[in-house]
C-alpha cells in the first residue's frame, strides 16, 4: 500500500486494508472512481470524481479495475 503523506500533514492513498488508516488521524474518504458494466456487458473506470478520464472499454471488471488503479497511482496518488 503506498501512502503519500504531503508537506501540510495531509495523507493520500488509494484505500486498502493494509494497515489500520485510522491510527493516523482523523479519516476523510472519497470515492475517486466508480468501476461499471455497459449495456453490452463491457466495463468502464470512470474517474470523473478526480477529474481523471474514462477508461475502457474494458473486456473483464479485473481488467478495468487494473487500469483504475494504475491511473489513480500514476495522475493522482503520485502527481507532483
């Protein structure tokens, strides 16, 4: 689990169960996506919540799923 911790004590990470979020202070959680079925059963990460693209689509969810964390990491959770 990679959590990046900024200058003004704010932390971001992409959730996981990894460690207890918790212990680190008060918690504030957002959705950044929402990973769904086409209407021709396909699948799409859309990361509009975080200003980020549509991706797909997408043949299988795990597939989409990837590709939605991946972005997450390399245009958000990294992002300089």
């Amino acid at each position: 689990m990679q959590i990046l911790i900024e200058p003004g004590g704010t932390v971001r990470c992409l959730y996981g169960e990894a460690i207890e979020l918790a212990t680190l202070g008060p918690l504030q959680i957002a959705r950044a996506s929402h990973v769904e079925p086409t209407a021709d059963g396909q699948w799409l990460a859309d990361l509009s919540p975080i200003s980020g693209p549509v991706l797909g689509p997408f043949v299988c969810r795990s597939e989409a799923l990837t590709a939605e964390e991946d972005w997450i990491t390399e245009h958000w959770l990294l992002r300089s």
